[in-house]
C-alpha cells in the first residue's frame, strides 16, 4: 500500500492563543489532519533579561529571575543564589538551606498543579483545573504569610533569605500538607484515569530517551521517558543530600514510555514526593539560626566564571555567570529548561493528527517567559 | 417625565434609554484573556476558583471577536506589538482597554534597559484603566473592572457629539 | 577643569585616603569640593577591588573539586595528541580553549569517543570580551559518565565564523539561532541559521557591549519616551 500525499496547508497557531501557554506562535504544515512539520515562532516575550543582567548589580538581579519563570519563581531564585554562593564561595547555614528546601518544593507543587490543571484545561476538562487552583491559591497563601507577595517572591537572597519563617508557618504548612496528599489522589482519578483523558493523551507524542538526551530535554520530560536523571540526586546541591526521596520515572502505564501520559503522570508522583521532602525538611529544620548570618555587605565576587544547574520544576536550570570582579556581572546567561523543552516539539508531533499538537505541547509545561527571558 | 409618572405599577421603573444601554453595557464586559507574561497567572487566579470574576458578569473569552473589554495583562513587547493593534482592530466596537500590571502601564522593570520592550501599550493602542503592581493582585484587578463598569456607566452611547 | 583644581583634588584625595578625612572638606569651592568627594568615593571602590582580586587569585585551586579538574585536564591531554594544532594560547584546569577551524572534528569526537560520550550538551554561551573579540563557550556533560568540560572558542568580530555543530547535538540548532541572535556569530554549516528571539528585521547584535537600540521600529518609539520617570 502506497502513501497518499494531499496538498500542504500551512495553519498558523498564536501569537495570541488560549492552548500555547502563552505568546507562542506555531506555524504547522499539515496534510489534512496530519501534521508533517511544526515550525516554533518565538521570541514574542523577550524581555531582555541578559541585557538587564549587564545592568544591575547582583542582588538586582534576583528579581528579574522571578519574572523568568513565573510559575515557579522560588526555584528560579534557588538556582540563582546557588551560582552565586558557589561563585563566592559562601557557606549559609542550614536553617536558611531547610526553609530553601520548603520553599523550593511547595513551589514545585505549586508549578506542577498549575502544568497539570492546565493540561486538563487544554484537552477540554476545566474541572480538575478549578480543583487544582483552589490548591494551588492555599500555596500562594503560605508564601504571601511569608514574603508577602502573591507570584513573584525576591525572597531567596545571596546568602540568605530576605525574611525568615513567620509564626505559625511551619503549622499551617503541616494543616496544608494534611489536607493537600489525599488530594492528589483526587487528581489521578479525576484526571489521570479518566477514559477521555487516557484517550488523548496515551500513545500520544511519544519521546524516546536517546531524542530526549539529543534535544537536551531535561526534568520531568526526560524522566518520563524512562531515564532516572534529577539533579537533587545525581549533582546534590544545598541539602537534597540528607533527605530522602525517590525520582519517578516513566512506566508506560496507560501506553509507552515516554509518552504524554507519563509526562503527566511523572509530575503527579512528583508532587507526592515534593510533600514528602516538605515534611522531612520541616523536622530537620533547625530551630534557631539567623537567616542574614552569611550575607555578605556587598556582593563583588572574584574575577571568574561558573555554569551551575538546579533542578526547577521544568528541569535542568542553568546559570552561567562571568564576573569581571566588579559589583555588576559581566555577563549572565540562563540556560532555560523549558528552551530546550520546546526544541523538540517538531521532532516527537510530526506524523501526529491536528488535536494532539496541543495535547503534546500541554504535556511539555513550556513556560513563555523563561524561554524567551 | 410627566407624561409617564404614575402611569405603571411600581415595579417599573423609568430611565433614559441611553443609561439603559450603558446599564446593560457595564454589567456584561466580556473580556478578552490577553496574557502574555506573569499577570496572565494573576488574572486567570482572578477568573479561577478562590476570586471568580464570573459573579460580577465578567466572563473569558479567547477570541477578540466576542469580548468587549481587552485585559493587557503583561508585558508588550516590540514583536507582539505589532498583534495588539491587529488584535485591538479585531474587537467589536464599544470596546475597552485595561492595561493590568506596571510593564502594560509603562514598561514596568524593563522600562530601563528594555530594548525589545514597548514602553507602556498605550503607545499602541488606548488605555481605559491602568491597574498598578507587579504583579497586581486579582483584587485589585477586580477593583480596576469595577472602576471601568463606572467608567462605562457614565457613558452616552445614543447622546450626539457636540463639536 | 583648570589644572590647578584637578591638582588640589588629587592631593586633597591622597591625604583623604591616607587618613586624613578634612583634607577633602577643607576645600573652599563648593564645585571642587563635591569633584574631590566624588574622586574619593571613586578611589575608595576601587581600592578594596584591587585587595579582592589579589585574595581571590589563590583561592579557585583550592575551591575546584578535583574531580572536574581532572575531565578538563584528561580532555585536554587527549586532544593535544590527536588534534595537535587546535588548542589555542595557554590552557587551564577549568577549561579548553580551542581554535575554530576543526571544532566540528573535535566535537563529533568528543562525543563519539568512549573514554568522555559526552552526549549532552548542557548550555552555549555567547560572549563579548571587548576589543573586537566574540567567544562561544560550550558546557557538555555525560549522562553515561557524570562528568562536565567547558570548551571556548574565540573569533574575532570582523569574521566571527565558528563551525556549526547543531547536526550532532540537536539541541545546539536552536542554541545556535539565540547566540547568532544576540552576538551575530555565524555558525557556518547550520541548515537554519536565522533571528530566533528578536524579529527578524531588527538591526543590530543586542548582547555586544558596544551595541545602540534603534530609535523606531516598525514607527514605534524603542528608548524611553515617557518624561520624568527618573
């Protein structure tokens, strides 16, 4: 049986699109229904955040990280002062590392229930994605209880925090991790083993690991598709080291490996695991320690340069940064997680019909601000 | 009035129709989601579960072509502005502007050193309500569709123009 | 400035950073006396730069695990043998400096090579040294060995030609497109090689220290126009 071949439509998705997350424009060529190639138009929020960087002094910096990624700005600040302290070579103590820790992984709840919600919101189920803000709106609360602000924290500094925990956090956090883990089972039956939801999204844009490691896929995307990699494990930083959890990874449960159901499903077990470090973190934390102790007066760190990786909620999160020994960097690149994320969209939608691209891109949790900075 | 006072029972009540319009117009703003960056997560926490902009009779749409409010929430860039005029020409007259968040009121953090960031969008297109913050609250974003149900209250659509 | 002036300011800040705090609040001209403040606040940041820089040059030996050192300096030997002339100036534990001709060789080895597989490429960066020098710095990694080396190659502005290596590391296509974007290195051999955050009719390499923003685009005022902000 030979392959037919119709005429080439070319159909434009976005800028301005409710299912690309987004300013996203995708420009598709398909033949009929089915897609022969996806061509990613971005660039629609740059916001010159390098540039910023050769601008401001270091400490000015860790708010543009926020509106890098703005789902998850704890980890953007967390990857930043990490580079930072490394790069200076400060030791903080570990009451500033456990509430890091917390802070880190309620927002990684919190960036997961958001990537989820909106998934099930881009293949028609806006239930769980109510469900899933309700949630995510007690999350914001406890960091507004600590910082004040709602999205976009500036709460992690170089070598410290800027505020340390109020009263009451570490009980309201235990009333919210109490009510939050029933929850999430909720959620996977709600979403996760819902007939139509399995339909549209098993099967569907699988990614093999070798093309995962090739396109430089990284976080929850890579390990959906069967390779253990997270950093909190393989390159330890802060102190992932003392506490103990377990990296999901793909099964292909409903499918095969490596395809959107997984990717959906690894960031539901991650969310488990996330509650579980919560509650580790909080009987380690350690009850007195001044959160400004190691901060340095100011910040002008020794001629030289260093590539840093965290693990954000979206993956690998890298920061290059050259000082020339002055108070401003010299240069300041962020190797963006969700960049790359979305690199390989062309390679696992091809040959996939017109209503997965959107079920592809939904599993990817690409985040617009942090891919074009 | 004279001629219809006392004339109905009193459960009717006598306006003019111009206000009648503007009554109707202020209270059904169907808004455009237009999110581009962080205010977009503030305003759909403003339309989700804990704010529920739908109890005032403000209800998302994702076409322009439906909506009579445009909410600007984030940052404009040189490359989407472009689109925010094309997008703005789409809507039905009367239309509104909101520009939601300092970087749609003028450029917010970016204003600086922002090459690729248009300064404000009301370079582009006109702006009704400015809510301030970075980003705004859903609170105050809900404050500032308040303000703009006054603003269109005051409005005059059958009233002819003079000069 | 008057000579004279500049002379007195000179003196007052010496004595000032010897010790001597009236010596800049002596000065009788208001003018001069606020130049002198401002020449002592100068002189002061850069003194304790100097001290920094003198402290901080002994430290990384000590800070960098040995581990990567030892990636670094294995790589290195390696490729000193096999690709004699493409190590370029002084060498380092902390990273390879290459020459671009055969970077696409060096790299498709890099990564084929069984002792390093560095099947992942982490992160491109671009970089403006000043005086007309551009320089892409690679980080890799090994997901079968665990472990990283930095690879710079540095070309100059006039003919920043730099071998493209997106056909091995796929993810390099677009890294490619965003360096070229914000530097204007041409990575020769890429099959797709255009504009990937900025619109395409934008003048200029943004990143580059001597770089100017355009006045209008597409009629739309770019710098600030809005008055009284400051």
């Amino acid at each position: 049986m030979g392959v037919v071949h119709g005429q080439e439509m070319v159909l434009n998705i976005g800028p301005q699109h409710p299912a690309t997350h987004g300013v996203l424009r995708l420009q598709v060529k398909t033949d009929g229904e089915v897609i022969s190639e996806i061509t990613p138009y971005l660039g629609y929020l740059h916001r010159c955040f390098e540039k910023h960087c050769e601008n401001v002094s270091y400490e000015q910096v860790i708010p543009f990280t926020d509106r890098c990624d703005y789902l998850a700005s704890m980890t953007m600040n967390f990857g930043y002062v990490v580079a930072m302290e490394q790069l200076m070579d400060i030791k903080v103590n570990d009451r500033v590392q456990y509430i890091r820790v917390i802070m880190a992984e309620l927002q990684r709840i919190a960036s997961h229930l958001l990537a989820t919600g909106v998934f099930g919101l881009d293949l028609g189920a806006f239930t769980p994605f109510l469900h899933m803000l309700r949630d995510r709106e007690r999350i914001i609360d406890l960091f507004e209880m600590t910082c004040g602000a709602r999205l976009l924290y500036n709460y992690m500094w170089v070598g410290g925090l800027s505020h340390d925990l109020p009263k009451g956090f570490v009980e309201e956090t235990l009333r919210f991790l109490d009510y939050f883990e029933p929850k999430v089972d909720e959620f996977e039956n709600l979403l996760g083993h819902n007939k139509i939801f399995v339909e549209r999204t098993a099967d569907i844009g699988i990614m093999p690991a070798e093309v995962a490691i090739n396109y430089g896929v990284t976080g929850p995307n890579l390990r959906a598709s069967g390779i253990k990699w997270d950093l909190r494990k393989d390159d330890p930083y802060s102190v992932y080291d003392r506490l103990d959890f377990d990296v999901p990874i793909g099964l292909g449960i409903k499918g095969t490996v490596g395809d959107s159901w997984d990717r959906f499903y690894v960031r539901l077990q991650e969310m488990r695991q996330s509650i579980n470090i919560v509650r580790q973190a909080i009987d380690k934390l350690p009850k007195d320690g001044d959160v400004h102790q190691s901060m340095p007066k100011k910040i002008r760190p020794p001629k030289g340069s260093i590539y840093s990786r965290t693990e954000s909620p979206r993956g690998d999160l890298g920061y290059y940064i050259e000082s020339d020994g002055s108070d401003t960097p010299y240069r300041l690149k962020m190797r963006s997680p969700a960049f790359t994320a979305l690199g390989v969209l062309n390679e696992i939608a091809g040959g996939w019909l017109m209503s997965d691209v959107l079920a592809i891109l939904g599993s990817l949790d690409i985040v617009l601000g942090e891919i074009d900075r | 009035m004279g001629l219809l006072e006392n004339r109905f029972d009193d459960n009717v009540v006598v306006e003019k129709l111009d206000k009648l319009l503007s009554w109707a117009r202020s209270t059904s703003p169907w808004f455009f989601q237009f999110g581009t960056a962080c205010c977009a997560i503030e305003m759909m926490a403003a339309a989700a579960s804990r704010h529920d902009l739908m109890r005032i009779g403000i209800i998302p749409r994702s076409s322009p072509r439906q909506a009579d409010v445009m909410i600007v929430a984030g940052t404009v860039t040189m490359k989407m502005a472009l689109r925010v005029k094309k997008l703005y020409e789409q809507m039905a007259d009367p239309k509104y502007v909101v520009a939601m968040g300092s970087c749609a009121t003028s450029g917010g953090p970016y204003w600086q050193h922002g090459y690729h960031v248009l300064k404000g969008v009301d370079l582009v297109i006109p702006v009704d309500v400015y809510v301030p913050g970075c980003p705004p609250r859903p609170e105050a974003l809900i404050e500032g569709l308040l303000k703009l149900q006054e603003q269109i209250l005051e409005g005059r659509p059958l009233t002819r123009k003079t000069g | 400035m008057s000579e004279d002036k500049q002379k007195l300011i000179n003196d007052a800040v010496e004595k000032a950073l010897a010790g001597d705090a009236d010596a800049v609040n002596n000065i009788e001209d208001r003018v001069t006396r606020a130049k002198a403040k401002a020449a002592l606040v100068k002189a002061q940041r850069e003194q304790p730069k100097k001290e920094d820089s003198n402290d901080d040059a002994s430290k990384p030996d000590e800070k960098e695990p040995p581990v990567s050192n030892n990636t670094v300096q294995k790589v290195s030997a390696s490729l000193a043998a096999k690709f004699p002339k493409s190590l370029d100036g002084e060498q380092n534990s902390d990273w390879i400096q290459l020459k671009p001709e055969n970077w696409f060789e060096i790299a498709k080895w890099l990564k084929d090579n069984p002792d390093f597989y560095f099947d992942s490429l982490q992160c491109n960066t671009g970089f403006d040294l000043g005086e007309g020098l551009l320089e892409s710095r690679y980080n890799f990694h090994s997901m079968k060995h665990l472990h990283c080396v930095e690879i710079r190659i540095r070309v100059s502005a006039e003919k920043p030609d730099i071998p493209s290596v997106e056909s091995l590391w796929r993810v390099a296509d677009w890294f490619e497109r965003e360096t070229y974007d914000m530097f204007g290195i041409n990575f020769t051999g890429h099959s797709d090689l255009r504009r990937i955050l900025l619109p395409e009719d934008w003048e200029g390499w943004p990143l580059r220290k001597d770089y100017e923003e355009q006045e209008t685009y597409h009629g739309i005022v770019v710098p600030k126009v809005k008055e009284g902000w400051e």
